[in-house]
C-alpha cells in the first residue's frame, strides 16, 4: 500500500503541474507518465550495466555512447534549469519516441503522437527534483502502488460509460481466476490496462519460475497479454503502465471491439473486463456475429456475446456487468443469459454493493464468471452477496473493517464446502434447473432467503397505561416550569 509520505510526494508534483496550467489529469498523468518512464529506462540500464561489469559480459545498451547525456541520472545534474529542460524537450523526448524504432510495439504506435507539454523550465525542474525522490522503478510493488495512486485521481472518468475499476475489485477477479503462465489474457475496453497489469503481477508473484524458462518467459513478455480501446490517449498510459510493470511488448490496439473490424475469434483462454455499459454505439457497425446471438443496441450485452466469441474452448472469463444483466426482461437479455446457461458453463454471480464504484457512479454490479464450452455443461450456480469490500460506500471510500473480499476468495477456491449453505447465508449455490424455472434470472435476490424473527409486543392495554404515565409525568413537568417562571417574574 502506497505510504502517506508517498502520497505527500505525488500531491507536490500534481500540485506544480496544476500551478503551472496543466489542469487536466489526463494530461498530469501523461506528462508524468513519460518522465517515470524515462527515469526508469535508466536504472535499468544501470542495473544491467553492474550486472555485465560483474558477469565480465559486454552490454550494448539503449543509450548508445553519443546520448549518454540523455539518461536522468545525467541530465537531472545539469547545470541550469534551462539547459535541462533544452536537452528533455529537443534531445529526450524525440528518443523515447522513436526507442522501438518503425517495429509495431504497443509503444512505438501510441507514442508517435505523444507531446511534450510541460512549458518552463523552472516547472520541469521542479518536477523532476519531485520524481527523483520517488520509489525506484526496481521496487515493482512500490511503482504499482505509485501508479495506481496516479490513476485514482483521473477524475474525468464516468463519461462514456467508462469508469475506473477499483484496484481492490480487479486484484480480487484475479486472485479467483488464477491466471497460468500458458494463459493468453484479454481486455476489450482496457482503460488504463489494471486488469492486465494485475494479471501480470499475479503471474509474478505466484510462477516466477516461468522466467527461467525460455518460451514462458518469451510469452509473457509478447504473447501473453492484449488489450482494445477506442481512446488514444488511454492506450498510451496502459502501454506504459504495461511497460513499467515489466511487460516489454503488450498487443495493445486502438480498435472498436464490437466492431466488424474486430476479427478475433477463439483467440483467448482468459477474459477480465469490466467493459462500458453505455455510451455511443454505432449500431451499423457492430459485427453481425455478436447481433446472432443477441440483437440489441446495448453494449453491456454485446461484450458478453464478444467474450464468448473471442474465448477458446475450454476458455474462461470473469467480468463486471451492471444489475440489469442478470434479470432483465428483454428477449436480448434472456437471450445472453440463457445462451450462457444453456451453452456453457455458468459458475458463478458475485453481487456488488452500489458503492463500489463511487464516487464516479452508484450502479449495482456483479461479477460473472462462466467458462466457454459450447456443449453446455452449467449444473450449480455459485452466488454470493457482498455486502462490504474494505472501503465506506459513499463518495468518500474510507476505508473501514468491514470486508467480505477475502471470504469470497476463500469460499470460490473451497465450492464443494458450499453444497450444503442455506439461500439464508451469503453464499450459496442455485440448480440449474431452477434457474430455467424462473426464466433464467441471475439476481441473487430472486433465491435468496430472509429469516424474519418474530417480535413479540406487549397487549395494547399495558401499552395505553405506559402512555398515560408518560402524559402525567410530562403535565407534571410542565406546571413545574411554569411555577419556576412565576416565582422568577416575581
């Protein structure tokens, strides 16, 4: 967990990017972004330099001998402000640019338009003096942190349908879907990356052993992880962010993923999203394979049709959908959630309270999580209702005691001690054949039962007594006050 001190460290450098003009956060996190990265690309260098020193094997470097000058640890030491904000604006930033070169890495394409817009020097020297005192890029669980504090404050978030995915939620959907170091893992409206950047860091911390091995580590690093998004500027920050949690080629692709464009089909073994649930869609160009298996206009709907698609046999996916995906009353509706039941295998609804994604949207919403099949294969259904997630439910997501997450982790990997939970616990399982008896509907609420305890009150007569003795007290009362303002007037 990212430190007060940190926090404190990250708010002055945010603060100097607003007094000097730039206001808008996705722009601070951009131009912030670009700096952590270049800071980082030279204590990597450094480290490997001392490692070739040590190995005596020669190492050839990403700052050939002529941009030396180019790398933080140089540049930061430079004489003036103004010097060094020549040297980052006309000598740096045009390298990073071109670092990749014309090959089609996620980061030569997304940086090719990328601006330097920090206007003064003094402003960049005070930004650099900030980020030079933040946590190395080597300690990795300190920069996610970092980063992830950064993304918080993206406070334009909500439009479009697009709003951040809490860290806490999205490390939770990893932690249950377990991804392995053979898995090929999928994003269709990314964001900021979190769900990829999780997912690698869970294979980090949990199959390290896969980097002594040739080909995992080879497909970690470039045919492990792939993400959408129609938003430049979003693919830009999830490129880095990608990058600066040490995955050197993410396949990340500015594409529609609804779209006739999107060819994908069977590609993937593993789905986290937490795709839009409304916004603009233009209805002509989605691709008829997804209005097959149900038409309608509703983006919410079309992505689980995607994720279906998209998934190999024997693939799995774990998604964020709104309330409305699991009883809606619309043939697109029953039509999405019977065509998983029926087709595939249904494991389980994890319902979310509404403020889990306060302060940019109160919607309710539950993970689903099913595996592609095609012959069917949905016996018992797993729900559980989350009452509670670390954090207060209002606008201010203060964290408190309260917290059913690490229950749901610990019941989702232990199902067969479920068999025999009651519909009035928080968890339970649901037959398949039920839910086709009540029209395949996936509300928690439809099944659950609620133990009411009889309270007993006391007869109406002892009741009236109560209350003619509380009348004379309060007559009582009343006189007293008034022989005390008569004897005061006296």
């Amino acid at each position: 967990m990212i430190t007060g001190e940190i926090k404190n460290k990250v708010d002055k450098i945010w603060e100097t990017f607003w007094t000097g003009g730039i206001t808008n956060p996705l722009t601070v996190i951009e131009q912030f972004t670009y700096l952590l990265f270049i800071k980082s690309l030279d204590e990597a260098e450094t480290i490997k330099e001392k490692e070739g020193e040590i190995l005596g094997i020669p190492f050839e470097g990403i700052f050939p001998e002529d941009k030396q000058h180019l790398r933080w640890h140089r540049f930061k030491q430079l004489g003036s402000p103004e010097e060094m904000y020549r040297v980052v604006s006309d000598e740096v930033f045009p390298f990073i640019k071109n670092l990749h070169g014309k090959d089609n890495s996620a980061y030569s394409k997304y940086m090719g338009d990328a601006m330097f817009l920090i206007p003064t020097a003094n402003m960049l020297a005070k930004i650099v003096e900030g980020i030079d005192n933040l946590p190395p890029a080597t300690d990795r669980d300190a920069q996610g942190d970092l980063y992830e504090y950064l993304l918080s404050k993206l406070s334009t978030s909500g439009t479009n349908g697009q709003f951040r995915t809490p860290r806490h939620i999205i490390q939770m959907i990893v932690e249950l879907m377990k991804p392995t170091p053979e898995d090929i893992i999928i994003d269709p409206a990314m964001g900021t990356a979190g769900f990829l950047v999780a997912a690698s860091e869970y294979l980090r911390k949990h199959h390290n052993d896969m980097f002594l091995v040739q080909g995992l580590k080879e497909h970690y690093h470039n045919t492990m992880f792939y993400g959408n998004d129609m938003d430049r500027t979003m693919l830009r920050i999830g490129a880095m962010n990608m990058m600066l949690h040490g995955v050197d080629n993410p396949n990340i692709d500015y594409r529609d993923s609804l779209s006739e464009i999107n060819k994908d089909k069977e590609k993937y073994t593993l789905v986290l999203a937490n795709p839009p649930f409304k916004g603009s869609l233009d209805y002509e160009a989605v691709s008829n394979d997804l209005l097959k298996i149900a038409k309608t206009k509703k983006t919410e709907l079309l992505f689980l049709s995607l994720f279906i698609r998209i998934l190999k046999p024997g693939g799995r996916a774990a998604v964020i959908v709104p309330d409305g995906v699991l009883f809606g009353s619309s043939k697109a509706h029953k039509t999405i959630r019977k065509e998983i039941i029926d087709n595939h295998k249904l494991e389980a609804i994890i319902s979310m309270p509404s403020g889990v994604f306060k302060p940019y949207a109160g919607v309710s919403t539950a993970i689903m999580i099913f595996t592609k099949t095609g012959a069917g294969g949905t016996d018992n259904v797993w729900f559980y209702d989350m009452k509670a997630d670390g954090f207060s439910l209002d606008d201010k997501r203060t964290p408190i005691e309260e917290n059913d997450i690490p229950d749901i982790i610990e019941r989702f990997n232990n199902l067969e001690a479920e068999k025999e939970r009651k519909r009035t616990e928080q968890s339970f399982f649901v037959p398949v054949e039920e839910l086709r008896e009540n029209d395949y509907d996936l509300s928690i609420n439809k099944y659950k039962e609620i133990e009411y305890e009889e309270v007993e009150y006391e007869k109406p007569e002892v009741i009236l007594k109560k209350i003619e003795v509380y009348e004379k007290e309060i007559i009582n009362g009343i006189k007293e006050l008034k022989d005390l303002v008569k004897d005061v007037v006296r």
